[in-house]
C-alpha cells in the first residue's frame, strides 16, 4: 500500500451508559491510502 494519508494507531473509546462504562472501540488500527473509499457500518 502506498503512504497512509490517515492513520490510527490502538484507538480506543469508553463511554459512560446507564448500566456502567460501554467500550465503544477498543484498539482499532487503521490505515487508509491516497484513493481508497471507506465506510464504517454499526448498530447505531
């Protein structure tokens, strides 16, 4: 793949919900090239 023109490295999201803390990501890497489409489907 070619240089990444965006880059995440161990992401990770904790939020707050009714019933106690709710791991929204949990170590995401991801990298996305110059001319590659995307998209990012879930529950929500």
């Amino acid at each position: 793949m070619a240089q990444a023109i965006l880059s995440l490295q161990d992401a990770r999201l904790t939020l707050q919900g009714n019933a106690g803390p709710v791991e929204i990501l949990r170590g995401i890497t991801l990298d996305v090239g110059r001319g590659e489409t995307l998209g990012l489907v879930g529950p929500s």
